[in-house]
C-alpha cells in the first residue's frame, strides 16, 4: 500500500514552501470530475497556458481538458478519438483518449503525480531539502521534471540515452539535473542502477514509476474513469466493451483495467510489449525502438493476475505508421482509401508508443473476431510533437515518401497485421509471469518474497484503490493549512 505517515515537520515546512510558491494540489475526484474545481482556479485558468510553468496546471492533470494551448478549461468527456475501420481494417470500433492535451503533452504527468502528491502531503518528502529523483523511459521523467518545477522542487531525470532529441531538449528548460543512462528502451536495468547509485544520497529521493503503487492508483482512478466514460458516451445499442489494450512501460496505464474490469466483467484487458524484446511472451532479450516501454522486467506494480492477453507488436510496424501518418504523401493515400479528414487532421495525436497501443487493439480485433457492435479502448500515450527527429531520420534511410511507398506501408504494417506473437494467459501462464518479478524485485531491488507472493494471494490491489478517498482528505487538510485558495 501507498504509505501515509505523517512526518509533521517535514509537512509544515512543504507547507510553508506552497504557501510561499502559490500551490494549491488537486485532488483525485478534482481529476477525475473537474466540474468540482474551485471556481477561482478555473478563472485564473482562463489566462494559464497550457505548457506554462504555473501551479495552476495542476489542475490540468486530467483527461478532460479543453484542447486548446491557452486559456482552456474542462470539456464533459474526455479527449478521444475514434478510428474508422477504413484505416484500421477491422470492424470493431477503437477508441483512443488523447494525451496530448495534458501539460507536458503526455499523460505520464498524471502518473508522476500519483507518486510525488502522498509524499508530499505527508512530509515524507522534504520540498524544502530533497530532490526528487525520476527514473524513466522518456515521458516519466518529463512528467516529474514538470511537476517538481511547479512544486518548486528540485529534480533529477533519468533516461536512456537513446530517447529522441525532443525529449532531452525539453528537459534541459524544465528539469534541474538530465541523466542520460546507456542504451536505448529495452535498458532498465541501467536505469536502476543509476538510481541505486543516487538513492545512497541523503538528499535524494526516488519516485520509481515501475514500483510506487502511487502511479498504479492514478490510473486506476482517473484513466479507469475516464476509458469508461469514453464508453458510455459513445456507446450504441447492442455495442458491448469487448477490450482494452496498454503496452507496458511502467504498467501505471494498465492499472485502469482493474477498474475497468470492475465495471465491464466480460472486458479482456490485453499488455503490449515490442516483439523484438518479447519480456512476458518469451522472458526477454533484444532491444527495439517503440519509445516510452520497458523491458526485460515485469514492473512491481503490474497487477498480472488481472491480464487476460500479451500482445507483441514489431517495432518496424510502429516507426513505419508514424511516418504514414505525419507525411502529406501519406495522408494523401489514406484519403484516397476513405479515411474522413477529421480523422486525417487527428493522426498527429498519435506518438509511437500510441500507435503501439493501437496495433494491440487491432491484433486484439483480429484474434476475437470483434464485430462493428465491439468496442475496444487504449491511450495515446504522447503526440507525434516528440518524435520529429524520429520521421526526419526515417526520410533519410528510407527516401521521399509517395503514394506507392504509403500504401506498402498501411497494407503491410497496419491492414496486414496477423495474430501472431501474441496469447491468451492461462492461470499459470499468468502466474509465471509473476514470478519474474522476482529476479528484478527480489533479487536487485530488495524486495521480499512476503512482499511478492502478497501481490498474488493478498488484498493489496483493492488496498490500494481504497487510498483514493484517504489521500484526498489530506490534500484537503494540506491546501487549508496554506491557505492559498482562500487569497485566489
């Protein structure tokens, strides 16, 4: 469970430091039903942009942003889009929330949230002498970069050094120290060791997203709640919610299936990894170039037991469909096969690690023998804003796009997907999946096998989603004793 002892000065003191820097915290339900945002907040919102360095995008951690980059308030369903069977080639109906529209342009900024806020409002974390340490595979990092620069808290990033331009430029404006790790994705354990070699620093504080059941609660709260109301909106009679679909970077994502799984019983909840480093498919090796996942471990914070599907996805498919969607000779092609232009003038919402997520969803179409009454639901994880580099050098090895190599690449890499590299998991095939946990958590990382076997026979998951309602009282109690609100 998410650890929630007071540390009374150490908390007067963050206190006094969001006093000082204007900092009001949202709570979960503010996330989850923005409606219930203070109303002075949403004035002053009117005047904040949304990729401003100001508090007040606080309280743009949510799905329902307008999207607009100044001045946008709260919209009554979430940002989605619905891809039409002329670009996907299957019948069932998939819908994707958008990330992009968060501060940062990603929702890893939610998740970091979820790992930062509990400590924060317990004192466990000291504003006033700690940094904040983000070890990631790319958006993480941005996220708690990002979060800890609103807080005015120090920060530390940690990424693979082979994570795109755009990345580390925008981290050099926002974090306070950039630690590019060797490799690319597939690198975690590198990762942890730079953090290992940190943590024995006593002003440094690690926020490690693949275990802080913070990230893993953020999910299943506002993104749970976000998927199903996405459902309900768009839902017409006769359709059923048949699947949901996340490649597994820090498994946060994931998390909402439990929720959904709560609400939708029938729905099979699907984990995407890239098959070059097929980690739950066949226990991991390789590498691959899907940006934003990790691999060669199962994050701590998985909820295995809860997956019905592994999904591996090549990532030749997904640097292959990002520049089908970003070239005007690619966009051309689409619109000769019927795709509408509204959904033309969307595909730039999808970065590689979305188009990932939509690949899962059509394997996963394919496999069930979804029909056009079938829904299934994934995220956006970023927009294609944070791989430009990425499409310029897929130009240089490859050479000018035009409708000939356009159509090569829908046919091949999208309508031409088959259900290969993929399973459903039995209770012992998920169980094994398990267990790998402990060569990463056990093993490297100080787990216990108590601590593991919890995860798997004990309550801990439905523990944790009953910290929601706990955390947001203190949140409550933390923003009266600033009195911030009150002087807005």
């Amino acid at each position: 469970m998410i650890d929630l002892t007071i540390h009374q000065a150490c908390l007067d003191r963050n206190i006094q430091k969001a006093r000082e820097n204007g900092v009001i915290i949202p709570t979960f339900e503010n996330m989850k039903h923005p409606e219930t945002v203070p109303g002075k907040v949403k004035d002053r919102l009117k005047h904040v942009g949304l990729w401003d360095v100001d508090p007040l995008n606080l309280f743009r951690i949510t799905w329902k942003n307008e999207p607009l980059e100044t001045g946008g308030l709260y919209r009554p369903v979430p940002n989605y889009i619905e891809l039409p069977s002329a670009l996907t080639g299957v019948s069932a109906r998939i819908l994707c929330l958008v990330g992009k529209w968060f501060p940062t342009g990603c929702h890893k900024v939610g998740a970091s949230f979820g790992c930062l806020a509990p400590r924060l409002v317990t004192g466990q974390f000291d504003a006033a002498y700690h940094r904040a340490v983000w070890p990631s595979t790319g958006n993480y990092c941005r996220g708690g970069a990002f979060n800890s620069k609103l807080l005015g808290v120090k920060s530390v990033a940690i990424l693979p050094a082979g994570m795109s331009r755009e990345r580390f430029q925008w981290l050099e404006q926002i974090a306070g120290e950039v630690i590019a790790t060797p490799g690319c994705e597939s690198n975690v354990k590198e990762i942890f060791d730079k953090t290992h070699e940190l943590s024995q620093l006593p002003d440094c504080m690690i926020f490690n997203q693949f275990e802080e059941m913070g990230n893993h609660l953020w999910h299943y709260q506002v993104t749970g709640s976000a998927v199903a109301e996405v459902f309900e909106a768009v839902k017409r009679p006769g359709d059923r919610f048949a699947g949901a679909c996340f490649t597994s970077g820090s498994a946060g994502t994931i998390g909402c299936g439990d929720y959904l799984k709560e609400v939708y019983p029938t729905l099979k909840l699907a984990v995407g990894e890239a098959l070059q480093c097929p980690t739950i498919l066949e226990n991991g090796f390789g590498d691959h170039r899907i940006e934003g996942i990790g691999d060669k471990h199962i994050p701590w914070i998985h909820n295995v037991k809860n997956t019905d599907l592994v999904i591996d996805i090549d990532d030749e498919d997904s640097q292959r469909l990002l520049r089908l969607f970003n070239d005007p000779a690619g966009l051309d092609y689409l619109r000769t096969c019927g795709v509408d232009e509204a959904t033309l003038a969307q595909l730039s919402l999808l970065g590689i690690s979305g188009i990932a997520n939509v690949l899962c969803c059509v394997k996963l179409a394919k496999y069930y023998e979804l029909t056009e009454h079938d829904v299934v639901a994934t995220v956006l994880t970023d927009s294609a804003a944070m791989y430009g580099s990425r499409i310029q050098e897929l130009a240089e090895q490859y050479g000018p796009y035009d409708a000939k190599a356009a159509a090569v690449d829908h046919s091949l890499h999208l309508l031409g997907l088959r259900t290969d590299a993929m399973a459903e998991l039995t209770y012992y095939q998920r169980k094994r999946v398990h267990n790998l946990k402990y060569y990463t958590w056990v093993e490297q990382q100080g787990r216990t096998m108590e601590e593991l076997n919890d995860l798997w026979y004990g309550t801990v998951w439905d523990d944790v989603h009953q910290q929601a309602a706990a955390l947001d009282e203190l949140i409550h109690s933390f923003n009266e004793a600033t009195g911030v609100l009150g002087r807005l």
